[in-house]
C-alpha cells in the first residue's frame, strides 16, 4: 500500500481534518479526526511533510507532529487560500493545505517554541491592558465633560486633575457623580498596577535573555522591541536574509509592476502588526536626536529625512534596524556600530 508522504492539516476547536497524498499525487487518507485522536493516528504514519495554517493552536501541533519525527511547515493563510478548490469547508481547506505545502516555492512561517509564546503571551496582555487603560480614560473625560470639566488628554494628565477635580466644591459635581468618579479612578489605579507588573516581568524576560541584550544595542529597540523581536522571530534562521525579514514585518515597499516599468507604492503592511508599531517608534525616538550625531547610520538617516520627510525616514530606519536585528539573531553576533 502506498505511504503517505504529504499531509495537510486543518485544524479547528473540537476537530481536525486530514488529507494524506503519496509521491505521485494519489489520495491516500481523508478523514476528520476528534482533538484526542489526532496524534495517536500521526504517530503511526512514516515520516512526512505536514503542512498547516498558520492560525490559532498551530504552533502547538506543530512541536507535538515534530517530536514524532515529521517535518511540519506552516503557511500563511493568504498563499493557502489559491489552493482551495469549489467551496470553502474545512475537507477542501485540508485539501488545499496539503497541495500548498508541496510547492517548492512555498515560504513557511517560522515555529514558535513554548518559550517564545509565553514572551508573546506577556506582550498580548500588556496590549489588552493598555486598550482598557485608554477606554477608561477616555470614559473618564467624556463623562467629565457633559459636566464643564475638561481634562486634557495623555494618562499622565488624567491621574494628576482627578484628585483635584473629586476635592473641587464648586465643581458642580453631584454626590453620584462623585461616587462614580471616585470608583473610575480607583479602577484606573488597578489598572496602572497591573500594567507595571507586565512591564516588570517583561524586564526580567529581557535581562535573562542573552539574544535580547544584543538587540538593545540598537538604536530605538529597548526592552520592549527587544523581547517581542525574539518572540515573534526566534533566531531568525526561518529567513534567507534581512530583507525577507523586513519583508515579513511588512517594511518594503508595495509594487505594482508590469511591462518592464517598475512601480513602487507605500509600505506593505503585512506580517506582524504590533512588531512594526514598535520599530517605528523606536525609529522616531532615533529621528528626535539624529541631527546630535556623526556617526554614519546617522548620517544616512539625516539624508533620507532631508530628501523625503519624517515618516519616510521613520520607516527607513525601521526597515535598517530590523535588517540588522536579524543579522544578531541569525548569526549570533553583537552590533559595531560604524564609525
């Protein structure tokens, strides 16, 4: 009987389906398989090429199907989605996963190890906590507003006028408005709280983690950019070069060429949203004191703010430093900064 030697995998919350080709292209397996039952029935197939999207629980199969010796690939779902024939179910998505992974051309997403999820877990945390932080804030001067006290914006501002404004006699406040208020800034104590306690750990992930500190010697990566750089990209080996990598972080220029005449269009946009957040503001917090210095990155950048404007030269220095950031990972060194 012919051996399975591609398989695809669609994986959803309470089931997963499968879809197993030979060499020649041949149907081998195509069934749905209950969450408990999936790794007995891969264990007992020969080693293959597994391939699967990259969603929500991937990561995780992926390590389990290696530790039983198959090689598992995980592909965006945008390259998957050609690939799937007549309607969309989870049978034809397993199909098309399993024709998608056997191009030769096609480009994987690099397995994330248990380490590096819970460094992203630590990010995705502080994210959510800093939306809730801004909602209450913004609740918290939108209220105050229907009664005649305006607060400036920024957090910093809120936390300082609120004692002021709960002391304040004549404010005209009601004794409910001031029970709601004072509950509000409690609220938003608790959450100032927290928040410090992800940025500490965060610190401690940073300080142990050698790769991290070679990262911090670039300019506008601080512990942050630094952790969520080897979350999201772990030794960096999953890419050819830096220009992949920046392209994977969605800092090259868009095209739109054809007939010889080459066209290029803004950012790309694409890959990891929150990754590119923090190496532009890390770029405009080197742009800030740019002019201060001789040496020749800084050089550069002075010409590309001068020729194109700010943002182009924030997206510049990001796409550079990510470049170099994969160089340190990739291949272990630390950063010389050129003269």
């Amino acid at each position: 009987m012919a051996q399975v030697t591609t398989l695809g995998v669609d994986i959803a919350k309470n089931g997963v389906c499968i879809h197993g080709v030979d060499a020649h292209g041949h149907v081998i397996v195509k069934k749905r398989l209950a969450r408990q039952k999936v790794l007995p029935f891969v264990a007992q197939l020969p080693p293959c090429l597994i391939g699967m999207e990259a969603s929500g629980g991937a990561h995780y199969w992926a390590r389990e199907f290696t530790k039983l010796g198959h090689t598992v690939k995980l592909l965006s779902p945008q390259f998957v989605k050609p690939y799937v024939q007549s309607q969309k179910n989870d049978p034809n998505d397993a199909a098309g996963i399993c024709e998608a992974v056997a191009r030769p051309r096609m480009r994987g997403v690099p397995v994330k190890s248990v380490a590096q999820q819970d460094i992203q877990a630590l990010h995705r945390i502080r994210e959510r906590q800093i939306k809730a932080r801004t909602a209450l804030i913004n609740q918290i001067r939108g209220l105050l507003m229907e009664y005649g006290i305006v607060i400036p914006q920024r957090a910093s501002q809120v936390r300082h006028k609120l004692p002021f404004v709960l002391e304040d006699a004549e404010n005209g406040l009601t004794i409910t408005a001031r029970e709601w208020l004072q509950a509000l800034a409690e609220e938003l104590q608790v959450l100032d709280q927290r928040l410090a306690a992800t940025d500490h750990r965060i610190e401690q992930v940073f300080e142990a983690d050698e790769a991290c500190q070679r990262l911090a010697q670039l300019g506008g990566i601080g512990p942050l950019t630094a952790t969520a750089l080897v979350a999201a990209g772990g030794d960096a080996t999953g890419f050819k070069n830096g220009r992949q990598f920046a392209a994977w972080l969605g800092l090259v220029p868009r095209q739109h060429s054809t007939g010889g005449k080459t066209t290029l269009l803004g950012i790309t946009k694409g890959g990891n949203r929150y990754l590119r957040m923090l190496l532009i503001h890390g770029a405009r917090a080197v742009l800030r004191v740019v002019d201060r210095k001789t040496d020749a990155w800084s050089r550069w950048l002075q010409g590309v703010q001068g020729r194109r404007g700010t943002n182009c030269a924030s997206v510049a220095q990001a796409n550079k430093t990510a470049r170099v950031a994969w160089a340190l990972l990739a291949k272990g060194d630390r950063y010389r900064r050129a003269a």
